[in-house]
C-alpha cells in the first residue's frame, strides 16, 4: 500500500486511469494531480487555485481527464 501526502489539503474527488496505472486526485484547492500509484511518484500537476476542484474523471478511453470546479465549469485536459 503507498502513503501520500495531501499537505493538509482534502481530497474532493479521484479516479483511475482505465488502461494505464495513473490515479488522478482533485483537492480541495483547486489542484490536480495525476500519480503512479504503486510509487506514489507525481506525474502531472494542473488546476485553478481559485477555484475548488470538486471531482476528476477518465474518458471511458481514456484519451483526456476532466475536471468539475466549484464554479459550476468543467475543464478538460487531454493526455
């Protein structure tokens, strides 16, 4: 099982990527991260800090993630 540290953030939402081991967690702070899971290794860092980050998904094919923010805005982030 592998520890990650959240630096006192709460984590809204998460997923797993469908094909790949990539976990995508989104923080009370607006932040997205993507990680490898077994390592704990970040792999990718996005988000508005202005706005909290209420949940994160996978396409079905996983060819982009989307994520849907406190200001009622979905944004998309292609892989």
């Amino acid at each position: 099982m592998q520890d990650f540290s959240w630096n006192r953030r709460y984590v809204r939402g998460l997923d797993f990527h469908p094909h790949l081991s990539l976990l995508a967690t989104a923080f009370s702070d607006g932040v997205v991260k993507l990680w490898h899971p077994s390592s704990g290794r970040e792999i990718l860092t996005v988000g508005e800090e202005e706005n909290d980050a209420d949940g994160v998904f996978f396409a079905h094919d996983g060819a982009f993630f989307a994520v849907n923010h406190s200001d009622k805005v979905v944004r998309y982030y292609l892989k």
